[in-house]
C-alpha cells in the first residue's frame, strides 16, 4: 500500500468514526430531550402540573399533556404553573378549552399559580381553574386583543420594488404588508378586533362570576399586581406555587405537600428541529404573510 493510499484511509477511516459519533450523539439527545414524568416512585396518586411558559405560538403540545392529565387515574388534580404574556388568540382559546373539558368533565379540580406574568392570553387560560392564586407581584389582567401586520409600502417604494396582485374581491388581500390600508379596511378589521375582545370579556365575567359592566371597566389592556387582581375578582387569593400545590392536595383529599407528576414532553429528534429550521429559513418572509390576532401583553 502506497503513502497516499494510506493517507486516503486514514481520511476514510476518520470520516467513518466521526459519523459514527454523530449518529450515536444524534441518539442520546434524542433519548433525553423530553421531561419524563417527575414521580417519587411511579405508583399512587398525586397532582398533576401542567407547566405554560414564555408566548403561546401554538397548543400541540399542550393540548397533548392535558390530555395525559385528564385519562391518567393517578392524576387527582392539576395544578397550572402559569409563566406566560400571552399569544395567539387561537391557542390560547384551545387551551382554555381543554382546561375546561377536564374540570368539567372529570373531579379532578384544576388550580392555576401565577407566577412572574400570566397575562392576556396566560389569563385567558387561567380562567378556566377552580381557583387562581398570584403572587402579590405577579403582572396579570392586560384583557384585550391586538392585530398586527407589517407595513412595507413605503420601504419598498424607496427600493424599487412593486408587488402587482390580482384578486377576486376588493378585501382578498386585506392587512397585506406591501400596501397602505385603506380606511374601509380598518373598519372591518375594527369589527373583527371587537368580536374577539367580547369573547374574552365573556369568559371572564362568566368564568370569573362578575358583571359583564365590571369587567368593561377594567378591560382596556392595562395590567394589574396580583394583589390589584384579587382585589378586582380576578384571582381567589395570594398565594406561591406550593400554597397551589396544598390547596390542590385539600380539594382532592390527598392533603398538603403532595406528591406531582408532570406530563413528559413530546420525544423530538433531531431531524425534527433540522426540518423546522430548515422550513424557517427557506420562507424568512412566512412572519409578514399575514395579520395576527393576539392576546398578548407587550
């Protein structure tokens, strides 16, 4: 065998053991990417907590862990560590509903602790406990909807760019970034804004008990300390995330410092997040293709 024939295998040889390497690498961390249940032991019952943190792009996943939370016999009650500005209006509204479904439909009592933010569409949700406990500073309430979509227009003029579109009906291509809004847009736009604020200020008074007029008043985005909001009817009292945990413990009879269980997270590889990635940077423009509702504190 020649200098340069073993120089080639000792390239080949390298290349193989290192992909090697990444395949196995490629394995563990998909191994241990997902949060198994938090049990002493795996038997008996306990409390379910249900964790919703940083802005609410989408329910999948947590539609899937209350799912978990509702049809495991162990789960006695749930416990919602709440984190959370708000997001999309869509999501949070599934979540909420799911919430719902399980304390309807089951006697398992679900408890919400608030912790640093659970605010806007974190409150939207919230509403769907037995009781709701904040610290004394959590930010909360921000009861409102936002619209937003990009206006390109005038950056694109300087640049020399036009977008031509035809399309079927005058509002077909309403709240697009590459035009100005005209004044008959925003009127619709207004009325849809509206329609969904009054969902918001329905589940409130009605989840809430308190008179739709009450909760008008307070229903102009601003944000509240929890003590402001226990004061307001917004939250059942002050409390930190263990006084959450006792009180979910007394209403299922399993009494104080129980013992918890956490949903495990969906098993992601990582050609998931390659392909997520992948789909993000192949369409960088895919954040200004359309208006977004949004209960969310900003």
């Amino acid at each position: 065998m020649t200098k340069n024939q073993k120089w080639l295998l000792g390239i080949l040889l390298t290349v193989f053991i290192l992909g090697i390497g990444l395949f196995f690498a490629a394995l563990l961390i998909t191994a241990f990417s997902r949060d198994d249940f938090t049990l002493a032991g795996s038997f008996g019952e306990r409390i379910g907590v249900l964790e919703i943190k940083g802005i609410i792009n989408d329910s999948d996943e947590l539609r899937r862990q209350i799912k978990f939370l509702r049809e495991d016999q162990r789960v006695r009650a749930v416990v919602v560590r709440i984190n959370s500005p708000g997001g999309a209006v869509a999501p949070s509204q599934e979540i909420f509903e799911q919430l719902s479904r399980l304390r309807d439909e089951t006697d398992k009592p679900v408890v919400v602790s608030m912790g640093t933010v659970a605010a806007s569409g974190g409150y939207y949700i919230a509403c769907a406990a037995d009781s709701i406990l904040a610290v004394p500073g959590t930010l909360t309430g921000s009861i409102g909807v936002l619209l937003e979509f990009p206006d390109l227009h005038e950056i694109l003029k300087k640049v020399g760019i036009d977008f031509k579109v035809i399309k079927s009906a005058e509002h077909k291509d309403i709240g697009s970034p590459f035009r100005p809004i005209t004044d008959e847009e925003k009127r619709i736009l207004q009325e849809m804004v509206d329609d969904v604020f009054y969902q918001f200020v329905e589940v409130v008074s009605v989840e809430r008990g308190l008179p739709w007029d009450s909760v008008m008043t307070i229903a102009d985005g601003r944000v509240f300390s929890g003590r402001q909001a226990k004061e307001l009817g917004l939250v059942d009292r002050t409390g930190s995330f263990q006084d959450a945990l006792d009180m979910a413990g007394r209403m299922c009879g399993l009494g104080e410092n129980p013992k918890i269980i956490r949903p495990s997270r969906e098993r992601r590889s990582m050609l998931d997040f390659v392909a997520e990635t992948a789909t993000r940077l192949s369409d960088p423009a895919s954040g200004f293709a359309s208006p977004r509702l949004l209960y969310l504190f900003r």
